[in-house]
C-alpha cells in the first residue's frame, strides 16, 4: 500500500537551488557543507543519469532528503540501485517521511528493474538507522565494506 505524505508537505525531485536545505539536512549528521565541493557535487547528483534525489519540502524548507544510484553490475547480470542518503530533519522525524522518500526510491528501481536494492549504515552507531531499515523489510547483508582510509 502506498505511504500518505502528511497535509502541509510536498515530495518533488531536488533542483539546485535545494543545495543549501539539503546542506543543513547533511550538516546535521556533522558533515561540513561549506566549501565550494558541496555545492557542486550536490549538482553533479541531481543531474546524474544513473542518480536520482527526492526531497520532502514544507514551503521552501527542505525537511527530508533521499539521494539513490544504480549501476549495472556484471555478476548480478543486471542494475543494483543503492541507497545512498537518506535524512529526515531531527524534528520531523517518525511521522513516515522516510518510508515515504523510500518508497518512491523503491519505486524508480524497480521501473529500472534493478535486480537488487541495498542501503549501507554505519554497524555500530547508527540504531536508529538500521530500525528504520529493518522495519522496511530490510536484512543486513553477509557483507563487509572496506575503505582506503
Ligand atoms: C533513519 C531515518 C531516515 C528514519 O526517518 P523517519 O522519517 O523518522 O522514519 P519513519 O517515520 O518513516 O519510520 C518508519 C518506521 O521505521 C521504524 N523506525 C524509524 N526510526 C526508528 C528509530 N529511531 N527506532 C526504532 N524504529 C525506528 C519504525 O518502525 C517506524 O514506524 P513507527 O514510527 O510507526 O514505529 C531518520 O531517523 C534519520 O534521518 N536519521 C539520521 C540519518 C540516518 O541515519 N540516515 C540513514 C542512513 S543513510
């Protein structure tokens, strides 16, 4: 069944002049936004072929964001969609702001028909986060991401 969005609140793809709402929503997880890069690469995402941003706005504020990518990929024979972001603002969040935004990016991957839809969180800091996905019918993966530090 598809999520209500509550009265008062719009879903719509981001445009550039989001950059800064989207920004305040990032700085909240204590990532610093102000240097030229942020706004560019928030740019270079919402023009991406293979990338797609929603936001949840409340008139001009931007109050929830998600951002999702997809790629082929040659041992899945076919497109594996990730969720890259996805921010609710710390005062609107349990009121299904993030089920909806997840819902729509669920939507695009399956029209892409994606083979598989995956969304990555931190192990140990992040229960709030891993209950979200949990109770969108998410598992954790038999998987270990690895990073150059
Ligand atoms: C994770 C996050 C996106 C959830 O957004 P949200 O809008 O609050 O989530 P929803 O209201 O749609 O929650 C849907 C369901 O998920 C579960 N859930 C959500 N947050 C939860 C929490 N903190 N603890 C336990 N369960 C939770 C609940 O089952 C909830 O349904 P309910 O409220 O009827 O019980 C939000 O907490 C957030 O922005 N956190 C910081 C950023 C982050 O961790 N992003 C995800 C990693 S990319």
């Amino acid at each position: 069944m598809r999520i209500k969005l509550p009265r008062g609140l719009e879903l719509r793809r981001a445009r550039p002049g989001d950059a800064a709402g989207v920004g305040a929503l990032v700085a909240q997880l204590g990532h610093a936004t102000d240097g030229r890069g942020f706004a560019e690469t928030f740019t270079q995402v919402i023009r991406h072929p293979e990338a797609a941003v929603f936001v949840v706005a409340e008139g001009v504020r931007v109050v929830a964001y998600l951002a999702v990518s997809h790629r082929p990929q040659i041992h899945l024979g076919g497109r594996v969609a990730t969720i890259d972001e996805l921010v609710v603002d710390a005062t609107y969040r349990r009121r299904g702001l993030g089920a909806f935004l997840l819902d729509h990016a669920l939507e695009l991957a399956r029209g892409l028909a994606c083979v598989r839809i995956e969304a990555a969180t931190a192990r140990a800091s992040d229960d709030d986060a891993r209950a979200f996905y949990a109770a969108q019918g998410f598992v954790e993966a038999d998987a270990v991401r690895l990073r150059q530090p």
